[in-house]
C-alpha cells in the first residue's frame, strides 16, 4: 500500500496543484490566494491530492479536494478531509460549507448535510466559489464542527 505525506502546501506547489484541480475539473479561481491553507498529500515527491480552506471567522469553505486519477477510491481523498477538518478545529471553525457538483454522496458519507445557500455566513458567500467558480446548480453543504462556547 501506498504510504502518503501530507504536508502544508508551498508556494512552489501550486502547478502542480492547479494541474490536479484542472485534471479534477476543478475551479482555480481563489484557489492561490488561500494556499496557505490547503494541504496536499504526496509520495516521493509528488502531488497526490490537495484541498483547502477558506478560514471565515468561524466558518471555513472547505474547497479543491483533488485526488490524482492513479489514487482514487483507496481513502486518500476520506484520509486529507479528516486532515483538513483536523486544521479546521485548530483554528476555531465551527462551521465548515462547500460547493459541489460530483461529490455529494462522498461527502454526506463523511457527514455533511445538503442546505440551501441562505443558510451560509454572508463572509463566505463573498467567496470566488460563491461568485461565479462554482456553478450556481453547486450542491450547498455543511458540517457543524462544534459549537461556540457561550
């Protein structure tokens, strides 16, 4: 089985991170301007996967989960969402939403909820994905992290 480093991405990542989100049919709009909070998985130095987070106060867009053609369906793509979740806790989002257009059931199996857009933070509709990335036919999902402490 193939063993995988995941890391934060690097400047020097994106390439090939936009290839695998191309290659994914995936937006790049915003994608760069967030780099510093995606993750990418690789082994011997290679991109295997990436995806990211758009940190909104306590919401998070959870965004440009790739995985490489070679990789998919073996739970590296279940292994970085946990990861990216794992970073989101750490930085106090309690609400995590995304856009997506192929991958509905793989995420309500790891327990986000289909919503209508309204119930999103306006900080996040302010997103690229929301603008105009992501088609407006996008399903809306969400998954509750935790709740503030009152």
């Amino acid at each position: 089985m193939t063993r995988f480093t995941f890391r934060e991405a690097r400047p020097s990542d994106w390439e090939s991170i936009r290839s695998l989100l191309m290659e994914n049919r995936l937006p790049t709009n915003g994608a760069r301007e967030h780099l510093d909070t995606f993750l990418v998985a690789s082994n011997e130095d290679r991109l295997a996967a990436c995806g990211g987070l758009e940190l909104y106060g306590d919401a998070a867009l959870l965004r440009s989960v790739a995985v490489s053609s070679p990789h998919r369906s073996k739970g590296l793509g279940r292994e970085l969402v946990h990861a990216l979740l794992t970073q989101a806790s750490s930085r106090n989002v309690h609400h995590l939403v995304l856009l997506t257009d192929t991958a509905e059931a793989f995420f309500l199996h790891l327990g986000f909820e289909t919503v209508d857009r309204s119930q999103f933070p306006a900080a996040v509709m302010a997103s690229e994905e929301f603008r105009g990335a992501c088609p407006a036919s996008a399903t809306a999902m969400r998954l509750a992290l935790g709740t503030p402490a009152k």
